[in-house]
C-alpha cells in the first residue's frame, strides 16, 4: 500500500491533528489530543519514507539530512495549513514529523490569558518571555500576540525565526519576517542587525545561547519591545537560567540589566481536557513589579513566587494556582493537577481545606 503525502496532510487537518509521525515499519500516526493514534494501514518500508520525504523537501534540505543527519524546515500545504517539518535519519532509514500550524490566530481570551496581558503588547520598551516545554503552544501564543500588535499599532515588526511558521501579512504594522539559515546566519546576529532596521517590536523565535539573551537584553533596554521564547518552566526558574548562562563575572550586571529590562514571563503547559475533546493551557503569569524587579536585582529569585502568588491583584496568577482552578473547574484530571504542579503537598492542603470550608 502506498501512502499520499496530501492525503496524509489533509487527514492531519481534517481530524485537528497536531502532528505525523511517519517511520519506518510503523503505520503512519497522528497525535490529536496529545495521545498518538496510528492510521488504519500497512507499516511504511524505508522506500516509503523516502518518498513522503521528497515530496515535500527540497534537494538541498535531502542533501542536509544525508550529511548532517537531519533538516527542519516549514511547508505550506495550499491555503488550508503551514506544517513544521523534520526530516531525520533514524537506524539508517529515514524519519519524519510533521507539525501542523493552524493558519487560524487565536484571541487572548481563546487562548486563556489574562486581559492584563494585552497591556503589555502597547507598551513601548521591554522584555516579554513566553516558556514551557516544547509542544506547549509558546509558538501560537507568540504569533497571536504579533497579530494584535499588527493589527492595532502602526509600527515596525520584525520576527527572527528557524523557520518562519506562521505569516502575518502587513496590517496597520509592516512586519519584516526573516528565517535563520535563508535570510540571516544565526538568532544574535539577527537582533544586532535588526536594532539597524526601524524596529519597534522584535520576535525572537528561541533565546538559545549568550550571545542571542545578551543581545535580547539590549534590544529592550534600548527602547524595543522585545519577545522570546525559552524551554523553561515558572518565572524564577527562567531568571535563573538566563543569569546562569553568563560568566560569573557578568551575572551581577545581567541581573541588573534584567531587571530593569523586563516586562513580564508567562509559562505555559498544554493538558489534555477531560470535560470536552481538546487541550487547555495552564499558565504562570509574572508582571514585573518594584518588588520583583528587586528580587532578580539582590539575586532573590526564589521569593518570586511568593510575590506571584500575592500578585493577583496585579494580574498575576502562579502555575499551582491555575491548575488547581483547571481542576476545580472539572477541565482537568486530579492526575495532570498533580503531576504538572511545582508543589502539589500544597495544592493537596489546599483542596482539603476549601472541601473543610464547604
């Protein structure tokens, strides 16, 4: 039995699918929900993959997966979706993943954030970091924030991504989308050259080394509003993690910097509802205060929390705090609650008390 590439594509769109996975003597899988579900069919053979791979990759992007053992890149399937692409080398046969991303931007409230949120998209300087694990959705909320800035702000943007996944044609804004490997070398190369063009608002796709944070660092203090990503989860633990990137004899300089530079950081975890086919975020929302602007100054990030969870009246919310209301809620399982919790000895305390109070 041979496989369509489209045809697989389409089935991706038409069942909500978030990615396909195609291997080798495995039938072709769609995770829809989080969970993996094969297609009813015969295993692939290593010609198959083969094939489903030049369908979709171009003789250079084949040539870097013989040599370097592997290529990502994004691809439009028609009007209908773009899907991140990585094609790989696994055993000798090769590999592939496909991510679908949806043309369809979210709002804030479809995608669960806070209305304070939306007043950090106005304003005119400063550091906003979206974290959490790959596949936790940073990428649509990033691109559905640029959207609403596009949308009702006339500036400049400029979006540094590897690749380039969702396109946002010029509305009021212009928007300069460059892809790292076709349009420029590397992220911190990048922002330097971007800080050159007129930008008022920069994307950067992935904080991935010093060079890329130093110069996201800069960038906002210099009067830009700046966005990116990092693999982090919760507020304290991204602080942390972009000061420990730096020799120890800059770390107090980079916590000054930071803490003058930042705007806000929210971390994201995608669950799986139990109410309702789907999945739902889980947010941590920190909104830079006085007070937490010192905490990342006298080095004190451990007591950011606590000023999260004080901070709601600010718009803040910590991670344990949304889950619990996730749960409470009936959204999602007491397991995930528990499983994805910072503290869950607490968010345990915490039900027993409220059920006591009932």
């Amino acid at each position: 039995m041979k496989y369509d590439m489209s045809e697989l594509m389409q089935l991706c769109v038409d069942e909500g699918a978030s990615d396909l996975h195609l291997r080798v003597n495995a039938a072709p899988m769609l995770r829809i929900h989080g969970s993996l579900a094969p297609i009813d069919g015969e295993p692939l053979a290593p010609e198959d993959t083969l094939d489903l791979a030049r369908v979709i990759s171009s003789e250079e992007q084949l040539a870097e997966v013989e040599n370097r053992g592997g290529a990502d890149f994004a691809f439009a399937f028609g009007d209908q979706a773009r899907f991140r692409v990585s094609v790989f080398k696994e055993r000798g046969n090769v590999g592939l993943v496909l991510r679908l991303i949806p043309n369809r931007l979210l709002s804030l409230q479809q995608i669960g954030l806070p209305e304070q949120v939306r007043e950090l998209l106005f304003k005119p300087r400063g550091l906003v970091l979206v974290t959490g694990p790959t596949g936790s959705g940073k990428s649509t909320t990033l691109a559905s924030m640029i959207n609403i800035i596009n949308e009702q702000r006339d500036c400049h943007i400029i979006t540094i991504e590897d690749p380039i996944e969702y396109y946002h044609p010029h509305k009021k804004a212009i928007v300069t989308q460059r892809e790292i490997g076709h349009d420029v070398p590397s992220f911190s190369e990048s922002v330097r050259r971007a800080l050159r063009q007129d930008p008022d608002v920069i994307l950067i796709g992935e904080m991935r080394d010093l060079e890329t944070m130093q110069a996201a660092i800069t960038a906002a203090e210099t009067g830009h509003l700046v966005f990116a990503t990092l693999h982090t989860t919760g507020a304290s633990t991204t602080v942390d993690r972009i000061v420990d990137a730096f020799p120890t004899e800059q770390q107090s300089q980079v916590r000054t910097q930071l803490s003058v530079s930042i705007s806000a950081i929210i971390s994201q975890l995608l669950l799986k509802r139990i109410d309702k086919p789907g999945r739902v975020a889980a947010f941590e929302i920190m909104l830079a205060t006085p007070s937490i602007r010192s905490r990342i100054r006298d080095n004190k990030t451990f007591m950011i929390d606590s000023d999260i969870q004080t901070g709601a009246k600010f718009g803040m919310i910590s991670l344990d705090t949304h889950l619990m209301n996730l749960f409470i809620a009936g959204i999602i399982s007491y397991e995930d609650m528990i499983t994805m919790s910072k503290d869950p000895d607490t968010i345990v305390q915490k039900l027993k008390e409220r059920q006591q109070g009932n």
